[in-house]
C-alpha cells in the first residue's frame, strides 16, 4: 500500500477535525455514547475524504524514456526511397 501524500493526511486531518466538532455543537450530546459514536463517525467521514483525494501519478524511469522518445521526430526516409526529380 502506497504511503499517503501530505495533502490526503491534511486533507483527511481536518475533515475529522471539522466535522466532530460541528457534530458536536449540533447533536449537543453529553454522554460517553454520543460522543464515541461521533468520533467514529468523524473518523470514518476524514478516511473516506483522504482516499479519494487525487493522487498525483508518479512517472518512473520507463514513463520518462517513453516521454522523451515521444518527443524526439522520426528520422526522415532516405533519398534513395523518393527520388527527385528535377
């Protein structure tokens, strides 16, 4: 499993964050309950917004050849294939 990038942990930080203290003020709960069902709640909400923010796509050693060679223009047909004519 890839390691997450800085943005899907910032991301996912503070969606749990943000969401369980508007949870909170709202639902105006005071038992252990309540606020363990929230938490859990809140948690599940910051893991789902952290995976499914993009990912950028790492280009590895092949990607970049096929790049460059993608680049490079094809070499021109010889002479001796379409003559001219004067």
């Amino acid at each position: 499993m890839p390691r997450p990038t800085a943005a899907q942990l910032a991301y996912g930080s503070a969606t749990v964050i943000v969401s369980t203290i508007a949870m909170l003020l709202l639902s105006q709960t005071s038992t252990g309950f309540g606020v363990g069902v929230i938490s859990a709640a809140a948690l599940a909400l910051g893991l789902l917004v952290a995976l499914t923010v993009p990912v950028p796509k790492r280009r590895g050693r092949h990607a970049a050849r096929t790049a460059v060679a993608a680049r490079v223009p094809e070499p021109r047909a010889a002479a001796s294939e379409h003559p001219v004519h004067h």
